[in-house]
C-alpha cells in the first residue's frame, strides 16, 4: 500500500473540514447567542493538522487501488470524528460540558447517522451545538469523501476507489464515466430534496432554524432533533406527514431519482428492489396498526391517527433515522419484534440508511428459494436475477458473506457489551443498542427505547458501540479489511 497516498489525500480532507467547521459561524448574522470560538479553534486546529500533513508529504504521485481507497475512507471517517467533536469540547457549555469519549460518541453517531446520544437535556445546549449535530448528519448522509470528490474532482480515475469505499450498499453503479460528475449528480438530488424538505417544514410551522437542523436529520435519515421529545414535541400531524414521506424517499436509492429526473420512469418502477422496499414498509404499517389499535393503550386514538403513528415509526426505524413521535416499548411485543426485523433489515442500497439493505435481502430470498428448488431437481439450472438481470455467483458470494458477518459482528459485539453492562441492563436491551449502532439507528428497545439516550453506559462500552457505528456505516468490509495482514503490505 502507498502510504503517501493515504496521508496525501487525508491532509486535503482535514483542509476541507477546517472549512465546514466555519459554517456554524454563519448563525452569528441572524443574532443567534452563543459560544462560536469552540468552532474558530476547532477549524484551526484542524487546518494546521491538514497543512502539516499535506507539508509532511510534499508532492506525490497518487496511486490508488482498492487497499488505498478502504485505508483512506476508513481513517478519514476516523479522524474527521474526532476532529467533529471538537467542538463540543471547546465551547463552553457550563453543566453540560462533554467529556472526551462523549464527544467522540456524539460526533461518530452525527457523521455515521446513527442518532444515538449520550445529550439528557438536548434544549439546554446552545444553537451553534445543535446546529453542528445536524450538519455533521447530513454531511455523513451522502458522504463526505463523497462531497470531497464532487467538489474536487482532481483524483481522477482513483476517486472511483473511495466512491466505492464509502458509498453504502452492494451496487455502485457509475451514472458518467468520471465518478466525479456521478458525485456531483447525487449530491445536487439531496440538495434538493434538503430544500424542498426545509420549505415544507416551514410552511407547516416550524422555525426557519428547527426547519433547518430537521431537514438535515431528516434527508440524511439521522434523527438528531433540537428537542427533547424529537418530532413529538411539536404536535404537529402535518409535519409528521411531511417528515415521514421525506424519510421514505431517503431511504430509496438515490440513483433512482436520476433516472427519473432523465424521465426513465419505468426503469424507476421496476426495480426490484424499490418494490420489496415499499412492499416490507406498507405490510409493516398495516400490521401494527392493526395490532396497536386492539391494544388499551391506543384505544383514544382514533384510526388515522394509529396509521399515521405506525406509519411515522416504521418508516423512521427502517430507513435508520431514529426519530420519535411515541415510545414503541409500549406496543405489543409482535410490533416490537417487527421494529427490530425492519433495524436489521433497513432501506434500500445507495441510499442514506443503514442495515443490511434490501437489496441484501432480497437475495438472500432468493438464494433460500433457488437452493430449495435445486433440492428437488438437482439438474436443474436455476439463475438467479434482479430486474431481469443475471447476478453472478461473485456478487451472490459477496452478499451472502456480508450477511454472515453483520450477524457474526452483532453477536461478538454484544458478548462484549453483556459482559460490561449485564449487571445493570437487561439481554433484550443490550441486544437492541448493538443493533440499533451497526444499523444506525439510534434507539434501541427497552431501557434504551427512543425517549432514552446513552449516557448512563460506561466509557468503554460508547467506544464499542462507537466502533460498530463506524463498522454500519462503511459497510462493515471496509473497516474489517484495515484487520488482514495483507492489507499492510507493499
């Protein structure tokens, strides 16, 4: 591997976050109150450390291959964490002053989407802080390397390496030939999905600065909220409405709305996968509704109002944006159970969600029904295809190894955590937060249901959790590839 490279390109990203740092100092033209040198240190901070990197280096020539594409992607999610969470240490927030691994914790669920947080009283932090949470969601909802590549495009060829590290989900098709316009393409659809998301929630009552903050979450299917309550506390029917079909369209592959912006409708409405997308959520919806409104605890709510919370729930948990308008944990355990199928499962590939993808799924389907047929008729040639198109044993191999290692990762993880937090937690719960952070999700379920936050679990245990929210977002094989020998190797 050229660990030129590596350093070369991490200095210009520690460069280009220096600068991102300063956007919160914009809120200062609107007299919003606060401490803004926490963000001027932290940007310089990191500028210094890019400039003494990239002078470290000198003048290279890149070479990229896929070990320089994972290197680069995992240690850059890595450092831009930490340095995203400077501000949380630098600024100064009195009573609810972070510590290290809290700020860390905090910053790597902001850039991954996962939502989780250690915040008990989010409404006390100051607007610049609250600000700095949602924009690293929906710098991490697309990607940052991935807006590192469509706004300079100079790595050429190589680029395509990092769009493929970065970019969640098993198919990475090249809208252009040059990754840097297919980097473009799909950051301009989430520009404008942000602002027709930022209008509609302003127009059905939100602030212009809760407007903002929550069309960042929203579109990058975080769940990061200014309020303690999350989207409950705005008794607003309307802007549940709004909130959920914008976390429905999140969760489906941007690539899709390409294609249908080209006016390649139908190649939008065959898609296998966005069928068993809307399949999965619509069954989802209907059956909880169903089984909530025969429970006591919804009998004072009327029929669309049951929808609309099943509706609102499903479609937060499913596409990992973690928002809350209610606490599952009172529903029937079938509903519960149903939420945690749909964490594991997720949203669509090359989309912002987490989880296994549906794409994932929906071959492993039909890998159970092909291998079940060839049981019955050896001889038989039975080729496996989405959208008509033949996938290849490769790819087959790939997915089915992917799924092997997102449950063997779960259950590794959560023996670590048992063993840290079973005096003090129960399995269902410890379970739940190993899933909720390798799906990024957020919430979990029981003692870590969506009206709870992470901060009573001990240090050790955040980095774990942290780990897997890194692990969830790159796809867990550009992470575990860093772990093979071979991959240090000149």
């Amino acid at each position: 591997m050229h660990f030129a490279t590596v350093t070369h390109v991490l200095g210009h990203l520690l460069i280009f976050l220096s600068v991102i740092l300063l956007v919160p100092l914009a809120l200062m033209a609107y007299g919003m109150p606060g401490d803004y040198m926490g963000f001027v240190y932290s940007s310089l901070l990191c500028l210094t450390t890019g400039l003494l990197i990239r002078w470290r280096t000198g003048k290279v020539e890149l070479h990229f291959s896929p070990k320089e594409g994972f290197a680069i992607v995992t240690l850059a999610w890595t450092t831009l964490a930490f340095f995203s969470s400077l501000p949380y240490l630098l600024t100064d927030l009195g009573e609810n002053s972070f510590t290290l691994v809290d700020a860390y914790f905090e910053a790597i669920s902001g850039l991954s989407t996962t939502g989780a947080t250690i915040l008990v009283d989010i409404e006390a932090l100051p607007r610049p802080i609250l600000f700095w949470r949602s924009l690293t969601q929906w710098l991490g909802g697309m990607g940052v390397v991935v807006l590192f590549l469509a706004i300079l495009p100079a790595l050429g060829a190589g680029g395509f390496q990092l769009f493929r590290a970065e970019v969640p989900g098993p198919t990475k098709d090249k809208l252009s030939p040059k990754i840097g316009n297919t980097a473009k393409k799909l950051w301009l659809i989430y520009l404008i999905m942000s602002v027709i998301c930022f209008f509609c929630l302003h127009f059905f009552g939100m602030s212009w600065f809760d407007s903002l903050c929550h069309t960042f979450t929203t579109i990058a299917t975080g769940g990061f909220s200014t309020l303690n309550a999350s989207i409950a506390g705005f008794h607003n029917w309307k802007i549940d409405l709004v909130i959920t079909i914008f976390m429905f369209l999140s969760g489906c592959n941007f690539i899709l709305f390409v294609h249908f912006a080209a006016g390649r409708w139908l190649t939008v409405f065959r898609n296998e996968e966005l069928r068993f997308y809307a399949f999965s959520t619509g069954a989802a919806i209907v059956i909880i509704s169903i089984f909530n409104s025969l429970e006591e605890h919804h009998q004072h709510m009327g029929g669309g109002e049951i929808l609309l919370d099943a509706a609102f729930k499903v479609v937060s948990i499913i596409t990992s944006t973690g928002f809350a308008t209610s606490d599952y944990d009172y529903w029937p355990l079938i509903c519960q159970f149903i939420i945690l199928m749909l964490m594991i499962m997720g949203a669509c590939a090359g989309s912002t969600s987490g989880g296994m993808k549906v794409f994932r799924v929906l071959v492993g389907f039909k890998v159970a029904i092909r291998e079940v047929g060839q049981l019955l008729n050896p001889r038989a040639v039975l080729p496996l295809k989405i959208d008509g198109e033949h996938i290849s044993n490769s790819l087959t191999h790939v997915i089915i190894g992917f799924i092997s290692i997102f449950f063997l990762v779960i259950g590794l993880f959560t023996l670590l955590v048992v063993a840290l937090e079973g005096d003090r937690y129960n399995m269902m719960s410890l379970i739940s937060i190993c899933i909720s952070a390798l799906s990024n999700i957020g919430p979990g379920l029981d003692q870590f249901g969506p009206t709870d936050n992470y901060s009573p679990l001990r240090d050790s245990t955040k980095l774990i959790l942290s780990f897997m929210m890194l692990l969830g977002r790159l796809e867990l094989y550009s992470v575990l590839v860093m772990f093979h020998p071979r991959m240090w190797k000149s």
